[in-house]
C-alpha cells in the first residue's frame, strides 16, 4: 500500500502544479514523465499515478460542479489550492476509480490535508469527501 500512497501523493502534486500554472493536467503529467526519462535522479511516473491523473482529467468538468454544489458556503475559486487538489483527487477516486476502498480514499485525503494544507483542512476534506461518497452512484453520470 506505500506503492499507492506514494502514487496518489504524485498525482496530489500534479493536479496542484496544473492549477498553479493554469495548465491541462494531462499536459503536466506530460512534462512529469518526460522530466523523469531525461533525469535519472527523478522517480518514474508511475502506473496508478498516470491512472489517477487521466482518470481525473476525464470527469474534471462533472468533478468540480460536484465540489462546487456540495461544498457549502465554499466557491471553487475560494477554496485553499491544496484542498482543491485533494478534493478533486478525491473525489475521481470516490466515484469513478473502484480499486480503492471509500474508506482509504478518505483516510488519504485527510493525511494529504494534514500533511499539506491548514489545521482547519482536514475536516473540510474529510467532510466534503464524506458527503460525496454517502450520495456516491447517484452523483456519476
């Protein structure tokens, strides 16, 4: 399971990196993988971190309508950058990725938040992550 950790934490620094340069996730996995082939110091890319990136940018646009309506009192536009990441990631995994149990999905975020975001983040995640995955199924389409 630190194999999957590890790759979800990659995927996390992707989709955050992509935000920050207003750039297609897929375009900086590109530059990830490319980076790592030139540099051997650099780690490969993954398998599961490719999935869930791919996997993320496929439902994007469904992913931040869902944190958008479901996020209360919060804009996507106002949310700290890395719980956006998280919960975007999050989210992907929750609903459209069945290799991972809900219960680890969520576990993963809030270690995620606690590790890179404010004191208040993790409950934000956990709470968010949580309300999708009681409505879960009926939010895919």
């Amino acid at each position: 399971m630190a194999a999957r950790n590890k790759a979800r934490k990659r995927a996390f620094q992707i989709l955050f990196e992509a935000d920050q340069r207003g750039s297609a996730v897929t375009d900086v996995l590109a530059d990830w993988i490319r980076h790592a082939r030139s540099d051997p110091r650099q780690p490969p890319v993954g398998e599961y971190t490719m999935e869930l990136v791919e996997g993320y940018a496929e439902h994007a646009e469904r992913i931040d309508e869902l944190l958008s309506t479901y996020s209360v009192g919060w804009t996507l536009d106002r949310m700290p950058d890395v719980d956006r990441s998280i919960l975007r990631l999050g989210a992907y995994e929750l609903l459209w990725s069945q290799e991972t149990p809900d219960a680890v999905v969520l576990d993963e975020a809030v270690q995620l938040a606690k590790e890179f975001s404010t004191d208040d983040s993790p409950s934000f995640v956990n709470g968010l992550l949580g309300r999708l995955k009681d409505l879960g199924p009926s939010l895919r389409r």
